[in-house]
C-alpha cells in the first residue's frame, strides 16, 4: 500500500483527535537560512504517520510525509526537508522567499490518536544586525517582517 493511502485510511478509520501538536507562532526565517519547526510531543512518541502540508493562501501542497522508515518530499521541497523520527519536527533549509506561509502538521501517534497543528513562516530577508553592520551613519538596522528599518546617527 502506497504512503498517500495509508494516511487516508489511517485519517478516516479514527482514533482520538487532539489538536495543538504545534507551539504558538508564526516562526521567522532569515532567507537562505534553515528554520525547524518544532512540535510539542516529546521524544519517544511511537509514530505511525506524520505529514506537513504548506498554504501559500492559494492550493495545499505537501511538504514532507513518513510512515514507518518510507518518506516521500513534496516537489518544491526536494533535497530541503527532513522529519525528526523522535519528535516529528520539520526542518527546512536552506530557506526561499516562496516559503514563506501557512505549515500544517498531522501526525498519527500508536495509539491511533491523531495530533494536528497549524503555523506561520515568516521569511525575512537578509539583515545586517547591531552597529548598522560597518555602514556609516547607520546605528542600528531591524529587520521587520519583508523590511529592514534604520536608525541614522
């Protein structure tokens, strides 16, 4: 049995549902940098799927999948993403401006109890920090969201 149908059965057959498998966001990314996306399971949960999914605000598409030892990365996420086998965390790098989104997790523990959760990347460009980074006349640089602000001396 393919992964895609393993998940579907194991979603539709049941279980407990709990929600909350994330820590409260959004999570923010230097661009070109790897981020992780931690859950709050703790090590030592016995897994039997765990699946991301990304929203641009458009389509789902998938990010990452595993059942068992079997992974499947989604096509724009080839070579850049990883599953911690003990914790169910993503992590992503190096990371693009197209990142930039809505993650979803499920994750099917042993115990057929299925853990979802929701966040936000926030990709930032890359910044200069503390001292206006050498450039004269700049005390300080911030980076805001997709901006950068600057204090003058």
């Amino acid at each position: 049995m393919d992964l895609i149908k393993t998940l579907f059965l194991l979603l539709s057959v049941g279980g407990t549902l709990a929600q909350d498998a994330l820590p409260p966001g959004p999570v923010y990314a230097v661009l070109g940098s790897n981020v992780t996306f931690n859950t709050t399971l703790g090590r030592g949960v016995s897994f039997i799927t765990v699946s991301w999914s990304f929203s641009d605000g458009s389509e789902l598409v998938p990010v990452v999948s595993m059942a068992g030892t079997t992974s499947h990365e989604g096509d724009d996420f080839v070579g850049r993403v990883s599953i911690d086998t003990r914790t169910g965390a993503l992590r992503l790098g190096p990371v693009k401006q197209s990142d930039n989104g809505d993650y979803s997790v499920n994750i099917v523990d042993s115990d057929a109890v299925t853990q979802t959760g929701e966040t936000s990347l926030r990709v930032l460009g890359e910044c200069l920090w503390g001292g206006g980074g050498g450039v004269r006349g700049v005390s300080d640089v911030t980076c805001c969201s997709d901006s950068v602000a600057m204090a003058t001396t």
